[in-house]
C-alpha cells in the first residue's frame, strides 16, 4: 500500500486552491500537512478521500482504502459511545471495537451518551472510529483539536502502532505532534495562481 | 463546424450578440402585428364575444409554458451528459421565463374564464395541470437560488428537472383521472373539424410565432447575464483568494 | 445498510428522536381541520378521505427534513460516502427506515381519525390499505428531495417545496382509492396505479437521490 | 433590537433565508386540499376559509423552527443571552422578523389562493384582516414554542406539536370571521376576541419564551 | 474591576462537575485554566458567564460585563465578514469595527461571505468580535483551536493589548500560549465529589 498523489490540482467552491501537488507516503509513513489557515489542508484531504473531484492529477488510491477523519467527527449525540463505535464497525464490516475503546481509554465512558461528552472526550471517540474502519489510508484534519496533553499521547501511540503495522497517515495540524516516522510538506508554496476564466 | 461550438462561452457570447438585434426585431415585429391585427381587426365570435381576443396572449403563452420546461429539460440533460456550462446557464435561465409565461397563461385564463364560465377558477385538468406546472417552476427556481456553488446548483436542479418532467407527465395522467374537465380540447390540430375560423386563426399563428421568438430572445439575453454573472462571481472570488 | 437500518430506527426511538411525533402531527391535523371548516358531519365525510390523505402527506413531510440533514452536520455522511456501502444503498435504508418510523405507524393510526372525521365505514380498510401501499413512495420521493436539499441549513420548507409536487400523483389516486371505497364504487385502477408509482419510485429514485448527496458533498 | 430584527430580515432575505418559502407552502396546501377532496366548487367554497386558515398556520409554524435554532446551533444565542439586550428584547425582534417575513406576506397572498378555493366574494376582505389582526399571535406563540424546544436538534416535529394545540383558539376565531363573512353573517365579536388574542399574546408571552430560552440555555 | 470567585460549584447537565473553585483575576491580568479533558474548563466559563446558575459560590462580575467566545462562535454563514462584525457591534452599542478587523487580519476576507471561510479564518472572526463588545472580562474557550501560528501570535498580541487596557481574560486551553502576564490555574483538583444523592 502506498499513497502516491502526482500533480493534484484541487478547488474548494468553484474556486482553484491548490494547484501542482505531488508526494508519495509509503506504508508505515505519515505525511504532516502544514500551511497557514486557508491554505488548503482540509481542502486537500477531502479530495484524496474521493468527497470532491480533483480538478487534475491523480490519487493512487481510491475511497475504498482510506479513513477519514475532520471536525466533524460523526457522532451521534443519542447513541452511547460503544452503540457510536458499534456502528461504524458494522458498516466496515468489522465486529470487535474493544481495542479501540480501550486505546483511546474510553472504557469508563462506554455507556454515556455521547451528546454528555466534553469536546475533548467526544474527539477521543471521533478518533477511536479509526481503528474500527480496518482502513489502512488515515486522513486526518487537525486531529488532537480539544485534546489534553495525555490524550495526545495517547493519540500518537495509535499513529504509532498503526504505521507499525503496516498502515500509513496523512495528518493536517498546526501543532507539533513528535511523531517520529514523519515527513513534513507545507502547502503554502502549491497555492494555485489565476488561470484563464472558464 | 458541430454544434458543440456554441457550448464554449465565448463563442456563445460572439454568436448570440450578432443574432440577438435581429431576433429581438422579429419577436416584437411578430408581436405587435398579431396582437393589433387579434385585438382590433378580428370579428367578434358569436359565442363569445369580444372576449375571444384573449386567445392571441393566451394560447401562445400556454403553449411556450410547456415548451420553456421542455427546453429547460434538453438543456439539463446536456449538462449532465456533456458538462457544456452554457447548457446549464441556459436552463437557468429559461426558467424565470417559463414561470412568466405559465403565469400568464394563469391570469388570461382567469379573466377569460370570469365571463365564460363564471368563474375567475375551475378545477379543470388543464388548468389544474398548469398549476402543478407552476408549482415545478417555482421548486426548481427556488433550489437555483438556495445553492451557492453554481455547478452544484445545476447539477442538482438538472436531477430535479429529469425527476420533476416525469412526476409532471405522471401528474397530468392523474389529474385527467381525477376530473372530466371545462377547458377547450386541441382546436390547433390540422386534421379536426372543429377548427377556429381562418379569421381567428391566422393572426393566432403569427402571436405564437412572436412568443416562440420572444422566448428565444428572452433565454439568450438571460443566458448572456448568467453567464457574465459567473464570470464575474469567478473574478470577485479570485480576488478574494490573493 | 442492515446496520445503518438499525441505527436510524435507534435514533428515531430514542428520547428526542422524533418517533410518534409524525403520528402527533397527524393527530393534529385531523383534529385541526374540523375545528376550522366546522362541526356538520356530511361536509367532513364529504372531505375526509382527502383531509386524511393530505395529513399523512404532511406528516410524512415534516420528518423529512431530518433524514440526510442530521448526518451531514454531524459529519455522518462524509464518513458513509467513504465506507464500503454504495450510496444508492445508504439511500434505501434511509428511506426504508423513514417509513417504518412514520408511513407505517400512520397507515396503521389512520382508521382512527377516519372516525374522527366521519368517514363512511366501507372506506376504512381501503384508507389503511392505501396508505400501506402509498406512504413508501412517499418516503422515497421525499428521500430524494431531502438529498437535494441537504446542503442547506434548515431546508424543512424549501423541500416542502421540491416534494410536495411530486406527491401529486400518489396523492390523487390515494385519496380516490378511499374515496370510491366510501362511495362503493370500482377502486382498481386507481389501486393498481398507486401500486406502481411506488414501484416506480423505488426502482429509480435511489441513483437521483445517491447522485444528488453526492453533489452535495462535494 | 433593532441591529437583530435587521439581521434576521437580511438573513431572510439573502440566498437560502428561506423568504418566500412560506408563501409556496402556503399556496401547495391550497393547490393540494382540492386534489385531495375532489374538484367540487360547492364544497371547496364550504371548507375554504377553514382550509385557508389551517395553510396559514401551517406554513407559518413550518418556519418557526428556525426562529431560534440556528442561533443556538451556532452559538449566537449564548452570545445574545450575555449582550445588553433583555431576552425579551431578543424575543420581541425575532418574532417581529417572523411576522413580517411570513404572516404579513401571507395575508396579502390569501386572496389569491381564496380564488383557487371558490371561497365566497364578500370574504375576501376579510380574510385578509383576520389574517393580518391574527398572524402576530401565531408568530408570537410560535416563538414561544420555539423557545420550549430551541435545544432539541431538529425538534421541527415536537415544535408543531407544542405549538399547534396553542393556534386553535386563533385558528377557530380566524376561520369564523371569514365563514360568517362569506355568510354574510355578523362578524364583530370573534373579529375583537381574535385582535384580543393577538395583544394578550404580544404583551405577555415575550417574558415567558425568554425564561424558556434562559433555561434551555443552562 | 475584579474577577473574584469565592468557593463556586457548578454542574453540567445536572450533575456536579466542579467544587470549591476559588481564585482572583485583577485588571490586567489573565487566567489560564488547565485540567485534562472532561475536567469542567467548559463548564466554568459558562457558569462565570451566567449561563447557568451555579450550584454554590459567588462570582463577582455579572453577565454585563463579560464576552465569552466558545467552539461555536455566533457567526451567520450567509452573512459577510464585516456583516457579522458589525452586528455584534450594534448589539453591544459600539460603532467601528474596523480595529477588530486589522486586529485580527481580517482586512482581506471583510466583504467574504463567513461560510466560506477555512477553519482558522472562522476561528479569528470569532475572536475578532469580542474586541467590537467593549466588555472588560473575558472567558475563552480553547481560543487557539484551528488557528496557525501567525494567528496565534496575533491573538496573543490581541490579549496582551487588552490586559494592557485595564481588561482581564479567563482562558482555558491545552496549549502554551506564552502570555507573560499570566496565572495558571488547575482544575483537576476540584473536581465534584460524589455527595449525597440529591
Ligand atoms: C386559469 C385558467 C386557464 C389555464 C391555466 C389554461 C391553460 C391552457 C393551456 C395549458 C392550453 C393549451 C395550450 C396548448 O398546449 O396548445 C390552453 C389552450 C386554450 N385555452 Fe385555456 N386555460 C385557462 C382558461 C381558459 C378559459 C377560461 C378559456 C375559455 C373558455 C380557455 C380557452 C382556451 C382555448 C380556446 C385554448 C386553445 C385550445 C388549443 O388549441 O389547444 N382557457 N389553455
Ligand atoms: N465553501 C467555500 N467556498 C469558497 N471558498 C472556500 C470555502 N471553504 C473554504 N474556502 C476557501 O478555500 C481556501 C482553503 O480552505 P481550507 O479549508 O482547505 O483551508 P485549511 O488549510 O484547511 O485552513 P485552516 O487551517 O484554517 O483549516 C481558503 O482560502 C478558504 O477561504
Ligand atoms: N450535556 C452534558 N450532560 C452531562 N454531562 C456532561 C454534559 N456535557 C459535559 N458533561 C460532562 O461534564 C464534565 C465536564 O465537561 P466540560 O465540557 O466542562 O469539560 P472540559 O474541561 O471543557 O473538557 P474538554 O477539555 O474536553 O473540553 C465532563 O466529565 C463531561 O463528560
Ligand atoms: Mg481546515
Ligand atoms: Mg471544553
């Protein structure tokens, strides 16, 4: 498995944002995004997930392979965590989702709604979604927003053990999260210019 | 040359700026001497009275109702087929025009019926038909607007035109079912006996001709705004973006 | 999509997930309609098969709003259109959850305000019958106006809008189906027609719906 | 007050507010009772100004549940509840916005759609009236019924529920001076008990939706 | 003026969160809050906000004098920038808006309808509109989520302005921001112990 994006053009409302974009992360490799806020990071991602079309250039992988994750986490407030999780795993064909609560030490919040999570704890849960996708390809958008100190420990602990076995990630933040594996493209320099008009 | 070529914008905009003058010309020529010639220099029907004049804005506008959704079909469907932005523009455009002419063809109805019928409304099937008609003009104009990301919009109201023709077709077949109606069979058709008198007829054809010619001026100089409107929604966004 | 079955009707059971609401609006309707036209009981039999028909349009309309909406704030449905189920599939079982939550329940609750609003007895069993084999397109049509509306804050009225024209059809022959039957006239045809429009709309309806969330994604 | 009633009105009125909305809806519930009910004139005249009545109601409740909902969704109304204005200032604006977005073009539009239901000559006038006395009260309730729900995502449903069996003495009060107008019958008692209603609405239901709202708040 | 809070508990969804918060703020200073996820940082600020009630304790400020920016900002996406800005302004009875804006680097985007607005650029007209309240006291939830390190530099800018003015800030957030004049507060001890049933 292997994510190679060859000359990726992208725009977000009509409008070009992105425009030459080309690496190559290989598996047990994560990508950091960088770039300054409106550079396109979230714009990007959506576009490798194949939610927008890519105004040109190719993805070597399809929807098929990736997971991923934004701001808005899909969790359903009336569920419970484990019912939240449980779901997930069912539509990616997965059944066990005990790993991923514990790894995300959600196992004393299993049984509360999810609408009584703090903005921390909720996104602990968005994350845990991860491994139950069974998805190799993570895209991830500002991943540790809300997240205490331990809890990003224990995110990259995840990342960690995911690239290990053999997965890879490609991860947009502004933080700086020590992962080790990690090889770092800033955006900003692949903004599109001005074209001719359509 | 295909006639692809008039799917590019520019071309477009060239072509329909030399023909627009002469089209423009013709519709109100059409226009005018139908509507004078109807009005002041036909009989009076024997049945009817003067009020038969209502025909010369009434027909045409009900017929080009129909027609507007029709084309706004075709359009639609080369959109989503061949992506051609003056196609979807064109659909766009159409649709305010179409609205107008179903509303016409509404009110003359009405005050034509007042007399006739005595009553200003009738749940006929035609008219009840048009209605429904409307009521898909105003859905599909509504949706144009709510969306901001224009090919998104035309995207979504080409589906709801495909999807709104065939509930359209459904909906006449079940308004027929539901109601024998007042409203005039097809007194247009060569072939039947019962056709309007020469008299009448004729200047109705050159009004039906000044609405077809009305229409297509009408959805071009629209299509023309629709299009230098995107551009320029293009070039504010652009500018935005530095 | 079992899953998402099941989660739907979950959620729609759940304290605050709206279950019962539609049957309350029916309810409502029904009463409502009597208190504004007027007590004498030959006028509202005369109306009653429409009224009823018109409620359940209704009712089914407002629960609309939430089928894709909720999912796409939350983020549910980026999350789906990536997960290995086909779209035209996360449709259906919407859509199929959307009916067994509220055309089924009114279908069923419907003879109940038929006695409400006089209708005449033979009636009864056609007006269940006919919301039975009606409501699905019901849903279905309005899973597709919900899917072209679902980029759209709060667009309960706008897809009021885009539907309710569409409903057209299966309104007409519903409400002639009980109609005939209070009146013990034929009722065939229009039954068979009513069949196939919700035939229609099953067979069709999933791919505009799919293409339009889709579009919606972008 | 006045900087909030702006920005309601321009919301309403920019791409995707909504404006208009109501009055579509208004004119499908008229366009879609006929089908229902069958095309008889003599029995459209009978139910017109109840039916025209429940329309009103209907379309208007249909845009209440945005009234506070999007600003809850997207914080405003915390902000709102710690600015100088009172809540029942808040209150007062959004539901003045209400009206003259909805209940005021709605009134104007009736007569067009009393056509449509062959209501009788002389009621037209007073259809109008009735509805322009009679809306405040429907959005003043309305916003009442808002306030109870405003924490509840999609609570559209529950909103009606709340807030429909609160229109019935408006709704009966409206539909009675059309009926005895198209009648010809004396029409002054229920026209004062429905201007009644209206001002014991908007003088005291402001303070109640405001605790509500501060509550739902917490 | 003087934030002083004296001995106060709070609850969140009806139950106990917090206990025997007690702390000062004087004019020109600000207050971090720190504390793990799901410690009561949220639920603090909306209690001193008078939001909601609290359960015990006394605040010394009321909720005429504070501005509270949370996750959710109170921005209209059909509305423009400067439209946004300038409502807040109306409402709060100040006129010029254009020092928020330069404050905040919204020059560019003012006429941009808000919903299209990248994350961060969203983040820093919720920010900017505490600047168009006048009010002296303010509580920030995670204020810097999304935004990128230029954005924070301004916001640090922004706030050391304003503590220089004679206002103070509450703060809750996980990352360093590096505000010289700064307490630090921990939640974690005051967490609500279970007491008797209610
Ligand atoms: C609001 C009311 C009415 C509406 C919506 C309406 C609609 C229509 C429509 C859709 C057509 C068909 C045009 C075509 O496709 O060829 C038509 C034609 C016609 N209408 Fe009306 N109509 C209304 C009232 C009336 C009234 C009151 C009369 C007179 C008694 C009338 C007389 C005719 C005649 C003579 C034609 C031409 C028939 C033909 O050649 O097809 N209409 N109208
Ligand atoms: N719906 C939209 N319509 C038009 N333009 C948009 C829309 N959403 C975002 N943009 C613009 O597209 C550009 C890229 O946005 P994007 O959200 O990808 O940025 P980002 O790198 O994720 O920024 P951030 O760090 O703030 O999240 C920005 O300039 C933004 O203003
Ligand atoms: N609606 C609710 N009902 C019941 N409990 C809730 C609710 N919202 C939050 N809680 C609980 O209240 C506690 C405090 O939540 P709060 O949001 O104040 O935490 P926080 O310190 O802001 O955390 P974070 O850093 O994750 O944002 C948490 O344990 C949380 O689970
Ligand atoms: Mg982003
Ligand atoms: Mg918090």
């Amino acid at each position: 498995m292997e994510l190679r994006v060859n000359n990726l053009s992208c725009a977000r409302g009509g409008v070009p944002v992105l425009a030459g974009v080309s690496f190559a992360v290989a598996a047990g490799q994560a990508l950091i995004l960088r770039g300054p806020n409106g550079a396109g990071k979230t714009t990007l991602l959506r576009t490798l997930a194949g939610l927008q079309p890519a105004l040109a250039g190719e993805v070597s992988v399809g929807a098929d392979d990736v997971a991923l994750a934004t701001h808005a986490d899909g969790v359903k407030a009336a569920l419970t965590v484990a019912e939240n999780l449980g779901f997930w795993a069912a539509v990616h064909g997965q059944r066990d989702i005990a790993p991923a609560i514990s790894a995300m030490n959600l196992t004393a919040l299993q049984s509360r709604p999810a609408g009584q999570l703090s903005a921390g704890q909720r996104r602990r849960l968005g994350l845990a979604r991860l491994l139950v996708t069974g998805r190799k390809v993570w895209l991830l958008d500002e991943p540790t927003v809300s997240l205490d100190a331990a809890s990003v420990g224990l995110f990259v602990q995840v990342i960690t053990t995911h690239l290990a076995n053999g997965g890879l990630a490609v991860i947009a933040t502004h933080i700086d999260l020590g992962l080790t594996a990690a090889q770092t493209l800033d955006l900003a320099p692949f903004k599109a210019r001005l074209g001719a008009l359509p | 040359m295909s006639v692809w070529e008039y799917a590019n914008p520019k071309r477009f905009m060239d072509t329909s700026a030399r023909v627009l003058p002469w089209l423009a010309a013709l519709a109100a020529l059409c226009l005018i001497t139908g509507l004078i010639w109807g009005f002041f220099f036909t009989p009076d029907d024997f049945r009817q009275g003067s009020t038969v004049r209502i025909i010369y804005l009434h027909v045409p506008a009900a017929m080009m109702a129909i027609n507007a959704w029709v084309m706004m079909l075709v359009a639609s469907l080369i959109w989503l087929i061949r992506r051609h932005h003056v196609s979807a523009l064109a659909a766009r455009a159409a649709a305010p025009v179409g609205l107008t002419f179903t509303l016409i063809a509404l009110i003359t109805g009405a005050f034509w019926g007042q007399p006739m019928w005595g009553t200003w409304w009738a749940w006929d099937p035609r008219l009840t038909s048009f209605l429904i008609l409307f009521l898909f003009y105003l859905g599909y104009i509504a949706l144009w607007s709510a969306i901001e990301d224009s090919d998104a919009a035309a995207d979504l109201t080409s589906v709801l035109c495909m999807v709104g023709s065939v509930f359209a077709l459904l909906s006449r077949y079940a308004v027929n079912f539901w109601n024998q109606g007042l409203h005039q069979g097809a007194s247009l058709s060569l072939d039947k006996e019962e056709n309007v008198a020469d008299v009448f007829w004729v200047p109705l054809l050159v009004c039906i001709a000044g609405f077809v010619l009305l229409f297509v001026t009408l959805v071009l100089i629209r299509t023309r705004t629709e299009i230098r409107a995107r551009r320029l929604q293009h070039l504010l966004l652009r500018e935005r973006m530095q | 999509m079992i899953a998402l079955f099941l989660r739907d009707l979950r959620l729609a059971f759940r304290a605050g997930g709206g279950f019962g609401l539609a049957l309350a609006f029916f309810l409502l309707v029904a009463v409502l309609v009597p208190l504004g036209v007027g007590p004498k009981a030959a006028t509202l039999a005369l109306i009653a098969p429409g009224i009823l028909w018109v409620g359940a349009m209704l009712s089914c309309l407002l629960t609309l709003d939430r089928l894709f909406a909720t999912d796409f704030e939350d983020g549910s449905l980026d999350l789906l259109a990536t997960a290995p189920i086909p779209m035209e599939g996360v449709v259906l079982a919407k859509a199929a959850a959307h009916w067994v939550t509220t055309g089924l329940p009114l279908a069923l609750l419907a003879p109940v305000l038929g006695i409400l609003l006089q209708l005449p007895g033979p009636a009864f069993g056609w007006l269940t019958l006919s919301l039975l084999i009606g409501t699905p397109a019901l849903s279905m049509i309005g899973a597709f106006g919900a899917a072209l509306t679902v980029g759209i804050k709060r667009g309960g009225l706008l897809l009021s809008l885009l539907v309710l024209p569409l409903y057209v059809p299966t309104l007409i022959f519903g409400a002639e189906v009980v109609q005939r039957a209070g009146q013990g006239a034929p009722l065939q045809s229009p039954l068979l027609l009513l069949a196939g429009i919700t035939a229609g709309a099953l067979a069709l309806l999933p791919f505009a719906a799919a293409m339009a969330i889709r579009v919606n994604l972008r």
